[in-house]
C-alpha cells in the first residue's frame, strides 16, 4: 500500500468506454471518478483529490470507529484517529492509497493495494471493475494469510443524471433505521423505515440504515436517474447528504457496506478472512 500524507492528484485515471456508457476509475482510493450514460452523469465527479471521500473504497472498514480502539479475539488494538473532533477512526486504510495497476483495458480495469502497518493483519485487496451493455460493475476481493478481521464499504454519490439532489427521489428497500449519536456512532436503538420515493429535499442525513439483502437503491428525477444493485453482504448502507459538495452543493452519497459503523468494536457482521479464502463484495451501477 503506497499511502502519503498528501495524496496527489497526479495519480492516474482509467477511462473505459462501451456503447452509452463510459467510467473513469481513480487510482487514488481504488474507486469510481465518474459514470456516465449518453453523456449525462450517474455519480458525482470531481476535479483533482476526490472530495468528501467521493467514489473511494473503505476498507479494512467502512465507517467510524470509536476512539479509534478495538479487540479482535481477545486481544487489544488500536488504529490512527483520523476524524480528530469526534476522536474516531473513520473509514479505513485505502481511501487515499495509491493503488497498483494489474490489467487495463477499454471495458475492464484491475487495481490492488496491500493493507499493512499499522494493521496487524497483512491484507491483500483486488478490485475489477468491467463496463458492459448493462452499466458498471465492480468486485472487491480481500484476502489473508491467516485469521483477519474485514469489512468493506463504497463511498459513492449518485446522481441522477446530472439533476439537482433536491430535485431527485430515493428508493432503498431497507427497513431498519440505526440511530447515531453526535459521533457518528450507534446508538443501539434501531427504528423501523421505509424509503420509497423519498424526496431528498425534505431529508438531511448522515444515517445508518440495514435491510435483508440484495439491496438495489434507484435514485431518480424525472423518470431518469441510476440505479445501484448491491450485491450478497452488503446489507448496510450509510446515507448521507452534504450540503456542499463542490461545484454542486447539495449530494447524496448512498455508500454500500458489509458492516455498520463502529463494527470493529461492537463486532456485528465483520467478516473473518482466513488463508486461501478470500472474501468478495459485488456491485452494479447502471441507468435508469
């Protein structure tokens, strides 16, 4: 894993193209720069460092953890602070590593990192992203030599094609709405939810939802929009609505997840990777 503490915006971008569609995937972060469909946008793009951890992968957790302190099996550990006002650790290694170039070409691109100190578990991490007739999809594969604790997660913003958030609709079939306190962390109330068509002017979210996968979130305007298909194990999905993403204003990151926040310490569904089997998370983007 090649990680600074000033990532450049010089890393390199893979464009891909195929029929309507065409995608640039960030080697900044291992994650999506852009999406487009006939020319109109399905995630939100940027210019130069991504913004708000736009389109980035979160691993070897997603989310935050507290104090940044855990124990796995026993034995204690602590990983680097990085959101210092609420004293979490927050979303994992990768987001800014310069991930490795495996293959590219015009409709697939392959990118790995290697997660190692100040994690204790030396972990390998394969994402492939392939653009076909049916959109954008991705699979991220993580792997150990032994015994390792996992979880993932996407930090993506759609859009739908191009309109204003505050303009557009979300559907999600979760049903479970996990309250957080004021540091982003669980609660342990949970409250029953439904998001069908919900107008994201009349939401302001920073929230943790669960459903009974596989999850497909359609964020639209006017009929037209995207949809998000998010495959076996991602089953958690973190909402959340800047106000000022740059050049847009209001956004709406739907960010798909194999755990909820704060899952290192609290353990829910932190998958254990162990020798010669790995784990892997799929998901599709695609227009609606």
């Amino acid at each position: 894993m090649t990680r600074t503490a000033s990532p450049s915006s010089s890393a390199p971008v893979y464009r891909m193209a195929h029929g309507a569609y065409t995608a640039e995937i960030a080697s900044l972060g291992g994650g999506i720069k852009a999406l487009t469909y006939n020319g109109e946008p399905l995630v939100e793009t940027y210019e130069g460092l991504p913004p708000m951890c736009a389109g980035v992968v979160l691993a070897p957790w997603p989310n935050r953890t507290e104090d940044g302190r855990f124990t796995w099996r026993g034995t204690k550990h602590s990983v680097p602070v990085n959101e210092p006002e609420r004293n979490n650790a927050n979303h994992g290694f990768v987001l800014d590593a310069a991930w490795d170039l495996v293959y590219y070409a015009t409709d697939r691109v392959q990118l790995t990192t290697r997660i190692e100190e100040p994690w204790p578990w030396p972990t390998q991490l394969i994402t492939t992203y392939v653009l076909d007739a049916a959109g954008l999809s991705a699979r991220f594969e993580a792997s150990a030599e032994g015994p390792a604790p996992f979880a993932f997660g996407l930090h993506t913003y759609l859009s739908a094609r191009g309109a204003a958030a505050d303009a557009s609709e979300l559907t999600l079939p979760v049903t479970e709405h996990h309250l957080l306190d004021a540091r982003n962390l669980p609660t342990g109330e949970v409250e029953g939810v439904v998001v069908k068509r919900q107008r994201i002017a009349e939401v302001e979210w920073d929230d943790c939802f669960h459903g009974h996968g596989p999850l497909t979130a359609e964020y639209v305007s006017a009929g037209k929009g995207v949809r998000l298909e998010m495959g076996q194990g991602l089953d958690w999905v973190q909402l959340y609505t800047p106000a000022d993403y740059p050049g847009r204003g209001r956004a709406l990151a739907v960010e798909p997840m194999s755990a909820p926040p704060n899952a290192l310490r609290s353990g829910t569904d932190v998958a254990v990777l162990n020798a010669h089997q790995p784990i892997a998370y799929e998901l599709r983007l695609s227009a609606i």
